[in-house]
C-alpha cells in the first residue's frame, strides 16, 4: 500500500473508534484512542473574531483585544498564503 492509503485507512479507522466509543460513552475506549505520548502541533494559527453579541461585553475586551477583526473579503487574515507569523493585534510584528 502507498503511504497515503494506509495514513487514510489508520484516519478512517481512529473516527470510526473514537465514534463508536463516544456513542456508547465508553470512557475505557475512548480513552485508547489516544497515544499516552502523543503531542499536537499547530505550525502557524491567527485567531480572526468572526461573530457579533449583544450584551454586557464589559469583561471580553481584554480577551478579544488580542484577536485580529474579521472582515469578510480579501484583507481577511484567513486568505493570506502562505500564513505569516503575527503577535496579537497591537503587538509588534
């Protein structure tokens, strides 16, 4: 088999364990689904606000300080390629 046919086969077959194990709320099995020394590597993220509220936001303007603006058209961050490296909004780049 190729490379990419047994990394398919292996992604296949751990959704369907972890959905198995998480319908019949199987904590046992659920947990097996995962490597004891497993470690999840993100390469490059930008957290981009999306959404609107209305509300007392009093105490989510530190928290979302850090977040760049979504803006729905080509400027957005989501559309850079390839993703450059950036601090929070305000920092320096």
């Amino acid at each position: 088999m190729t490379d990419f046919v047994t990394a398919d086969c292996g992604i296949r077959q751990l959704h369907a364990r972890f959905t198995d194990a998480v319908w019949r709320q199987d904590a046992t099995s659920f947990g097996e689904c995962f490597a004891r020394d497993g470690e999840w590597k993100i390469a490059l993220r930008v957290v981009v606000a999306d959404w609107a509220m209305e509300g007392d936001a009093t105490r989510m303007g530190e928290i979302m300080s850090t977040f760049h603006p979504g803006s729905r058209d080509k400027s957005d961050p989501s559309y850079e390629r390839p993703l450059q490296p950036r601090g929070p909004v305000g920092a320096a780049r």
